[in-house]
C-alpha cells in the first residue's frame, strides 16, 4: 500500500459513522411508543383536534421518524394556521421518502409547492453591527445568516431581543399575518448602558463638600436644638421638685410641726419633713443649673454654627465695629453649685 496512513483513518472514520448511526437507531420501546402516538394522533384528527394530535405527533417522529408521521404532522401543522413549519415539515417528508423509494414522495413534494407562495416572512435587520451582538427571535438565537433576510415564520405573535457589552438591550413583538407576504422588523443601534447614578454622600465627597442632613441646616446647629431642648427638659424638672420643696417646707408650719423664726424652730416630725425638703431642694437647684447651662449652650451653638455652603475652619462673628475681627475658637458653658447656684461661661477667642 502507499498510504497506509490514509487507509487506517478511512476505516476508523466509517466505523465511528456505523456506531453513531447504531447509537441513533430507535430502540422497540421507542418504536411502540412512537406507533402508540401515532394511532393517538389520528383518533384525534378524525374528530377535528388538529391543536391536541399535533404535539403526539410531533413526540412519535422524535421517538421513530417516518414518512407518515412527517406526512401527518406537515398536514396537522396546516390544519392549525402554521403555514411556515407545514411547508417545512412537507419537505423534511419528502427528503426522507425520496431516500427510502416511497411513492409518498411525489405527494409530500406537490404540498410543499402548493404552500411556497403562501408564506408570511419576517426580516430582522440591524442598524449597527457591533461586536458581541446577539438577536434573538422567540427566546432562540439567530445566526447572523439570517439577518436581513426574508425567513418564513407562522403567523403570529413573535418576540426579537437584541443584547450587545455595554449597550442597553432593546426588544419589540411583531404580529405577522397570515397572509404571504413579508414584515420587515428594524433594530435601531443600541444605546450605551447608563452607569449607576452616584449617591447624595458619593456626590458630595467628590467635590469635597461635607455631607450636610436633608434640612440644609449644619449637624451643629441640629446639636445646639438639640442641646436647648434638652436643657428645658431640665427647668422643667428643677421646677417641679422646687415646687415639691416649697409644699414640703409650708406643710411643717401649717401642720405645727415647725415655728417661723430665726432660727426656725421644729419637733422631730418637722425636722425629718425638712431634711426629706432639702434632697428635693439639692434635685431642683441641680436639674435647674443643667437645664439652664444646657439652654444657653445650645443657643450658643446654633448662633455661632457656620452655613452649611460656606463652612471654614473658624467660626467668625463680626462686631459692629468693622475694624474688629474676633474668632471663637471653643466655647463651654457648665453649671456651678455651692452655697450659691450659678452658670459658669468659659471659650478661648
């Protein structure tokens, strides 16, 4: 031999052919299932159920193909307005009978010719061709082959998605007619995929503004609100145990327990009833410091708080005088006990 390489390749190429074609051969089961659907099929296209009999159909040629289910399921297809796959099939039913010397062939080639001039078309053409595109027409992708050309489909309803990188997808659903004739869907070119829109705080760190509550109102002028209310909540708890002390005190006179003097003169009840006085008296001068310091602090703060649009690192106040300049550099206000309650202000400027 001269090319025993060729030979050995030839022959290990015709036996892969013979298994795979063994491989495809329907098993009996198959072929009783298949007979089964079959017979099913045409019980109910003799009573008109051409919707029902064509998906057994369909399942027995899958099962077993043969030139009479082809034939039938061609002519089920007909009978239910899908003239595109009816055309089809009629040929798939011919090819198969010309192979196999059937008389069918002649029958399913005179359907297939009487169909051709009664196909609704659908051409899909694309404005911009860009890499990665891929059109879809009823959930299933198309080769680029069939773009710009006339391709029969069934009347009906059918959906195109277009979808490309960095483009934003685009979709329409067309009703073609059942009518030959062709219906031209037109993909536009794709917009740019919007990124995601920057946050409030996103935005506002990159031009390096601080970030400011909803209200436009700086977070320390929200503290000096916060610090005020906080410290009438106090006055007003001072002023309820000041008003418990004075009740106390005035019970031990009018009930005889104690004698107005210098000094006041009491019994035992009355001087228990006036020590019980001076620890509501110590709450009410305390709660009345703190709310009052927490009160002046707090509109401290809100006066002296810069704009939120023109925020510095010193807080200036301008005087009348337009010479002077003074700037706040801290200010802390706390209360002060002692035989005499008070306020002390303290701030470097």
């Amino acid at each position: 031999m001269k090319h025993p390489g060729r030979m050995v390749a030839a022959a290990l190429a015709l036996l892969f052919c013979a298994a795979t074609h063994a491989n495809a051969e329907p098993t009996a089961e198959d072929r009783a299932a298949a007979e089964s659907l079959f017979r099913e099929a045409l019980a109910l296209i003799q009573t008109n159920k051409y919707s029902d009999a064509c998906p057994k159909l369909e399942a027995s040629n899958k099962l077993d193909p043969a030139v009479g289910t082809l034939f039938n399921l061609a002519d089920c297809y007909e009978h239910t307005g899908r003239t595109a796959s009816a055309w089809s099939t009629f040929g798939e039913a011919r090819r198969l009978a010309e192979r196999m010397k059937d008389r069918r062939a002649t029958d399913a080639a005179q359907r297939e010719k009487a169909l051709e001039n009664n196909l609704p078309k659908l051409i899909i053409k694309v404005s911009e061709k860009v890499d990665g595109l891929v059109v879809k027409r009823d959930n299933k992708p198309l080769d680029a082959a069939l773009l710009e050309s006339a391709v029969p489909v069934d009347s009906g309803k059918h959906t195109v998605e277009v979808t490309a990188p960095g483009r934003e997808p685009w979709s329409t659903t067309v009703d073609v007619p059942d009518k030959p004739g062709e219906v031209t869907v037109q993909i536009p070119p794709l917009a740019a995929a919007r990124s995601a829109a920057p946050t409030a705080s996103a935005s506002a760190s990159a031009s390096g503004q601080p970030d400011t509550p909803p209200s436009g109102m700086s977070g320390q002028k929200i503290a000096g609100i916060v610090v005020a209310g906080v410290g009438v909540a106090g006055l007003a708890v001072g002023g309820v145990f000041g008003g418990l002390t004075l009740s106390a005190v005035g019970a031990t006179v009018s009930e005889g327990h104690c004698v107005e003097g210098k000094p006041v003169r009491c019994d035992a009840e009355g001087l228990s009833a006036r020590k019980d006085a001076e620890v509501t008296a110590n709450i009410s001068n305390i709660a009345l410091a703190v709310g009052g310091a927490a009160v002046i602090g707090g509109v401290v703060l809100y006066l002296v708080a810069p704009s939120p649009q023109k925020s510095t690192g010193s807080m200036q106040l301008k005087p009348h005088s337009k010479a002077a300049k003074t700037t706040i550099q801290s200010v802390q206000v706390s209360p002060w006990l002692g035989n005499v309650n008070g306020l002390s202000v303290t701030g470097s400027f």
